[in-house]
C-alpha cells in the first residue's frame, strides 16, 4: 500500500511539472505572438477541456474561446468516452483535479 502510494505521488509530481513546462512554453510563445491573454492565469478554479485542434486543451471556465495551454494529449488516441466528453467540454472544478484528469487522459 505504502508502495502505491509513493507511486502516485511521483506521478501526481511528475504530471505537475510537465505540465508546468508546457505552460511555460505556451507563455513564452504566447508573449512572442501577442496573444499572452490566452494564456493569463485564471481568475477562477473553474476550467473546461476540450478538443483544440486535435489535441486536448485546458481552457479557464469564463474564457471558452481562448486556451489557458494546449497539451500534447492527442484526442485521436482517447476512449471514445473521453472524446465525446471533450467535444462538449469537461468541467474541472479545482488545479488539483485539473491535474488528475490530465494524467488519466495521458496513460
């Protein structure tokens, strides 16, 4: 138990700093195209994903046109679930949630 447990903190840690990096990335690119509002830090916990441009999207809940970041999460290669989940948007209601669905989409 205490193994499974250290398991998932290591992946909980490892998906965060992922996806900080992307985010990262995303600003950086952002602030070079002029379009940094899109990738602002959300005034709410609230955020939806769904599918941008083929790949899964992080959008802040008050901003549906606009991505927060693009992940590298491919929805081709998803549950046909997930994918029409994403077609209608999932409503994630907290950071920490945020980053649970992200690592279940990815495995």
């Amino acid at each position: 138990m205490k193994l499974k447990m250290l398991t998932l903190g290591i992946l909980a840690v490892a998906a965060v700093l992922m996806t900080t990096a992307a985010v990262a990335t995303q600003t950086k690119n952002a602030l070079e195209e002029g379009t940094a509002a899109c990738f602002a830090e959300p005034e709410t916990s609230s955020y939806v994903l769904r599918d941008y441009e083929g790949y899964v999207a992080v959008f802040v809940e008050n901003n549906p046109d606009c991505p927060m970041t693009v992940t590298d999460i491919q929805v081709s290669t998803l549950r046909e679930l997930d994918k029409r989940l994403l077609q209608t948007g999932m409503k994630i209601s907290s950071h920490e949630r945020l980053m649970m669905t992200l690592e279940d989409l990815s495995s």
